[in-house]
C-alpha cells in the first residue's frame, strides 16, 4: 500500500466510490461536491492530485447524465431480479470468493456504523466505508492487513465489472477512477 497517498484523501475518496454505488438521487450530487472540496483542502502530492482529479471527473459524468438513466442503469447492473443475482454483485464474496467472511463480519461488528445495518453488512459500500474510518484512526500495518485482505482484489474485480458491464459514461468513469485509484494504492 503506498504511503505517499494522504490518509485522508484516501479515505474520502473511498467514501465518494462507495456512495457513488447507491441508487442514484437528485441531492447525491451536492454529497460528491461536499467530498471533492474536502480532499481539495489535503492534496499534498501527485497522487492526491490524481485521484482527487479522477474523482471530480466521474462527478462531472454524473452531472451530464440524466437521472432517469442513471437510476435505469444502478438497477440494471446492481439490483437483484426474480430470485436471480444481479448482473453485478456489491458482495464481497461474489466479487472474490474465498474471502474471510466470518473474519470480516467480526471486524465490521466493532464499527458504530454496522450497529445498523441488519442485512449484508458484506456489501462492497459498506466495507469500503468501514476503511475509510480505519484511515482515520488506525496504524499502518492494520490499514494495510484489511486492505490487503477484503478490499484490493474486490475493487479491482468491480472496477473491471462496472466498466466493461455499462455503456453509461458515469459508471464508466466510475469504473476507470476506481482501478486508477486501487493501482496507485499498489
């Protein structure tokens, strides 16, 4: 995991791609302008710089795209239809099977934020927000042991689903801004 990546920068924009992978809402835009401007305030180095610039990029992708299509195309690609898996799962085992589960929810179950989630706290989003508080409050080593671990390989594979799985050019961005950023991680 590269060091040179300011802690908070990384995780904000772990926050922007997760909540980029909600179902898409008129006011989600102003919560991508509030994260963008707080990474603004901490790029330090060429590669905030990058990743701060990918992120505005897949907003500006957002803003041209009509709402109607972006909700059309979330529900496409991520929603589960008559008892079959979507065409792209946010699971974290359907993305690398093999993964730790048991492991995981063990260590989701000590964040506040899990407390409320009833069902698949395994969801992509979620553990992608869960390391964006580790950022903010743990070592090194463990930051890099769970990412290592749970996100690396799965936000590699869900990049790569999302960008060759759409015509749409926010989930397009979407997918090229999330494997720059897990490349410059690397």
């Amino acid at each position: 995991m590269d060091i040179e990546i300011d802690r908070q920068i990384l995780g904000l924009a772990m926050r922007f791609y997760s909540r980029a992978l909600m179902y898409p809402y008129d006011e989600q835009v102003h919560e991508f302008h509030h994260l963008f401007r707080e990474m603004e305030k901490c790029i330090d180095s060429d590669a905030d710089n990058t990743i701060a610039a990918k992120v505005l990029d897949v907003i500006n992708f957002y803003q041209g795209e009509d709402m109607i299509t972006l909700q059309s195309e979330y529900v496409r690609l991520f929603t589960p239809r008559d008892q079959q898996k979507p065409f792209i799962s946010l699971h974290i085992a359907d993305q690398v099977p093999g993964v730790p589960l048991n492991e995981l929810l063990d260590e989701l179950e000590l964040d506040a934020l899990f407390a409320e989630i009833e069902d698949e706290p395994e969801l992509i989003p979620y553990i992608m927000e869960h390391f964006s508080t580790l950022l903010e409050f743990e070592d090194d080593s463990r930051i890099e042991n769970f990412y290592e671990s749970y996100l690396k390989e799965s936000l590699k594979q869900l990049a790569e689903a999302v960008y060759n799985g759409t015509m749409i050019n926010f989930y397009k961005e979407f997918g090229k801004g999330l494997n720059e950023m897990v490349q410059l991680i690397d």
